[in-house]
C-alpha cells in the first residue's frame, strides 16, 4: 500500500481526511472512519472509547464517538453526512487498538453517506500531509 | 517557563515535555501506561526538579519549623525525614503539604510543591520575622536535580550505581548524605517517594544527576514522565496540591494525617482543633468505577446518589493495574461510605462507581 512518511506521521494513500485528524475510506457502500497516525501519537495511551449507534442518522462536523487517552479526551466528528452502519466494538475492550493499528483494527465506525460525492471534497493524502508538516513547523 | 536543568538529556531520552505549574518538564516518554507498569514490576526514574527545595539554618531553626508544621519532629532524628506534614493557614487549610529532612546542625531541607515555593519562601521568612527567630533560608531548587527512582527492584539499581550499604541498608523515610556513586556523587539519596513502591530520591548538582539518569536508563530503569507519576499516586491514593488539596481545605476532611495529636503550639493549631470537636461536612473517598464502565472519572465531575450530587472529583484517570477508571473526591460526609454505589457524571453520561477507601492499589 502507498503511504507517506512526514515527520514520522503515517498517512494513506487510500484514503481520504479531515481537518480534525480522522480518515475516511470507501469500502463499497460504507465510508470507514478512524483517527489517524498523528492523532493516536498525539492522544498517546487510548484507554477508552465511547461510540456511536447504529442507525443513528449523523451530520458532518458533528461529534459522534470520543477516544479519550491518558492525558486528554478527544471529540471524534462524522466526517459526512449519513446513517451509522457499524460500530467497532472490539474497542470497547480493547482501545489500545487504536494505538497499535490506528488505519486498520482500530477502525471507529463505519456509516452509509448520504452523499458519496461529498468524499471527493475531503482532504487528499497530500493536503493532510502538508497539515502536519505545517503543525510540527515543517 | 521554567527549566529543569537536565532537559537536553531527557530530549535525548525521548521525552515529549508539558507545563506542569510553571515548569517545563518531561511528561511522558513513549507510553504513560507503559512507564507506570515498569514502576510497578521493575523500576523507573522520574526526574522531579521541579519541586521546591529550601534549606534552613541557624541556632532557632528546630524551634521555628516545630512552629510551622503540625507534627512532633522531636523525634525526627538526623538523617530522618518527616512527612508529610503540611504548613497550614490559621484556618487550618493547606498552604502546602511538605516533607521536612533533618540536615543535622541546626540544618534541615524542605521539600514542597512546584506550585508553592513561591508562596511558602514568603510565609517561612514573615514568620521569621514575626518569631524574631534566627534563621537563614535559602532556596536550593535550582541549583540541585531531584530524581525519583522507583519500583521494587530499586535497590538493585542503586547498587549497580555503586551505592553502599550506607545507602542500600536505609530504612524508609530515611537519608544519607554526600553520597558516592561509583565515580559520581549525590548531595542526599534518602528511601523514599510517592509511587507506593519501595525507592530512592536523589538529589545532586546536575552533572552528577545526568550522569546518574544516564546509567539508571542504560541499566534498563524506564524514563517516566509526570503523567506516569499521577497514575501511579492515584492508585495509592496521594493528594495533589492544587487539585485534592487546597487553602480551603483541611487536614480532617482530606483524611491525610499530617499532625501529631497533642501537639498544641504551631500556626492553625486553634483551628485545627476546632475542626476536630465539630467534625467536618465532607470527606476525601477515593472511587473506583464498577466493572464493564469504560468511562474515566476526570477533575470536577459530578459524584451522584439517585441523581443528587454529592460531591465532586478532585483528580482522576485511568488505573493501568486496575485497567479501570478510578480518582478521588469529596463527598457530603453523610454519603462518604465505603462500598456505597454512587454514579459519576462522565460528560453527560452517567456511570457506576463505588466509593472505596485508600489505597485502591492493594500491596
């Protein structure tokens, strides 16, 4: 898989994100959500996650799910508009999967858009990149 | 901000640094979870030059701190170190809660909080001058590193560092001075802490302690950062100055016993006592969140009975032993009892917990 390495942040070419460090992928009629690499680095030690339910109807910028970390809470937000499909509820006892695996098993939830255009509106890989290498002061 | 004087050397350590009352200082390395486990089974070394060292001498100094403190130190003998005690207020709240070490000569050092040394420097000299009492005192926090090895198997890592048996044979709460370590030296290495775990304070100039820091690491002692010794204290239930402690608050409610009864003439002794004929309204507990509740209790939330608030959270987080959310609180003294189920108002969910008695760590 194509990544990019900056600052030694990792970030997915497959994928989109947002300006709040989640990542969003389309796996069929789902869009996956997570956080990303800087942002579990950032939180450090994920101890607990609260999550979405399923069938919950959920608006962009809205906060859904929280992964809260030793030092801090974070607001996790719907990145689109659409119906909550899944939930990742191997997190509720295992947050740290965040950690270990922030693109894959630490997946957060999974939602069906409203609007599957509005992906292309997203961060790409690069604009995300270029975000953190202007947060760590290049 | 200020710095403590080995920064480059935790930089080089990895550490990622925070605020912590003014000082610029390592807060975690790479894991707080990790750290805590390694103080817990092995050892760890955190450095705490934030925390204010004063020395005092002079012919008065036995008489003025026996003043300023609320527990008997007649029987605090050279190379012992009492504590914590507190300097309290004439209302008899915290100005800090302090360790006192009995230097020898008319000498002793107190240790206190980052947050007070300001304030405690201006209390110590007004009362000096209130008592008349001859008495230097002299601020030695920045020119001394203070590093806090802790963990049971301490004791072999000190003598790695080539301590003797001055040091290796030291009882708790006690210290030795000028110490040799192998080719370096320490002003004072006294067993103690604030972990609940067997360890060694060492305090020395700061070459000396990088080079101490140095080899406790290669030796495999993890570096542990500030969020690390947070965790580790609330599972043994220590109060944080600033947080579970405060002016307004008292050594009766917080259940932290820093005063010898019968003791009668230091400053907040009139208050103190009348405290302890009227008994107080609330109470320090420590809570524990009930198993299958994920939430984590945090500073100022809202402790619930039936949907009353009881109280309030004074400091939590996440317990790695216990991989559970726990922290402390006071509640209305008629609701503080042990095994009561309360719920905890995590940001609008509401959660089960139980109030328990210290330590929720149990060794």
């Amino acid at each position: 898989m194509e990544e990019i390495k900056v600052n030694g942040y990792l970030v997915l070419t497959d994928r989109r994100y947002t300006e709040s460090d989640e990542w969003v992928k389309l796996e069929g009629e789902l869009a996956k959500v997570g956080i990303t690499d800087y942002a579990q680095k950032k939180l450090k030690d994920i101890v607990s996650v609260e999550l979405p339910e399923t069938g919950s109807e959920v608006k962009a910028g809205e906060s859904i799910a929280v992964v809260e970390s030793i030092k801090s809470v974070a607001d996790i937000y719907t990145p689109l508009d659409g119906v909550v499909e899944l939930i990742n509820e191997k997190l509720l006892d295992q947050p740290e999967l965040i950690n270990d695996d922030p693109y894959g098993e630490g997946w957060i939830f999974a939602l069906r858009p409203a609007d599957k255009s509005k992906y292309d509106e997203l961060l790409t890989p690069q604009q995300y990149a270029e975000r953190i290498r202007k947060a760590e002061g290049g | 901000m200020r710095r403590i004087p080995l920064r480059e050397v935790h930089k080089e350590l990895g550490a990622e640094f925070g605020e912590f009352e003014g000082w610029e200082t390592p807060m975690i390395y790479e894991s707080t979870v990790k750290e805590h486990l390694a103080v817990r089974s092995n050892a760890g070394v955190f450095d705490v030059s934030h925390m204010g060292r004063i020395l005092l001498r002079g012919s008065h100094v036995y008489d003025f701190l026996e003043y300023m403190v609320p527990k008997s130190l007649s029987k605090v003998s050279v190379g012992s170190m009492s504590g914590p005690t507190a300097l309290l207020n004439e209302n008899a709240g915290f100005r800090d809660d302090v360790m006192l070490y009995n230097l020898g000569e008319n000498e002793w050092m107190l240790v206190c909080n980052a947050a007070n040394i300001e304030k405690v420097l201006g209390w110590l000299k007004s009362w000096r001058s209130k008592l008349g009492y001859d008495v230097e005192i002299e601020d030695a926090t920045a020119k001394l590193v203070m590093l806090a090895l802790q963990g049971p198997r301490s004791s072999e890592y000190v003598e790695k560092l080539g301590a003797d048996d001055s040091v290796l044979g030291l009882k708790m709460l006690r210290f030795q001075r000028d110490v040799r370590l192998g080719d370096t030296k320490a002003f004072l290495v006294s067993r103690s802490g604030w972990t609940g775990e067997d360890g060694f304070e060492i305090i020395a100039e700061p070459r000396n302690a990088a080079v101490v820091l140095r080899r406790l690491v290669e030796m495999g002692v993890k570096p542990a950062g500030l969020a690390a010794r947070d965790t580790l204290r609330l599972e043994v239930g220590f109060v944080l100055y600033g947080h579970d402690i405060d002016e307004e608050t008292n050594p009766l409610e917080a259940r932290y016993w820093v005063y010898t009864p019968g003791k009668t003439n230091y400053v907040g002794y009139e208050a103190l006592r009348e405290i302890i004929r009227k008994g107080v309204e609330r109470v320090r507990v420590a809570v524990k969140m009930k198993k299958g509740e994920r939430g984590i209790p945090r500073e100022n939330y809202r402790i619930l009975v039936e949907g009353e608030e009881i109280g309030r959270i004074t400091s939590g987080n996440y317990s790695p032993v216990l991989r559970r959310g726990i922290g402390m609180g006071y509640v209305e003294s008629k609701h503080a009892l042990i095994g009561l189920e309360v719920q905890i108002d995590i940001r609008g969910r509401v959660q089960r917990a139980k109030i328990l008695d210290f330590p929720l760590l149990k060794k």
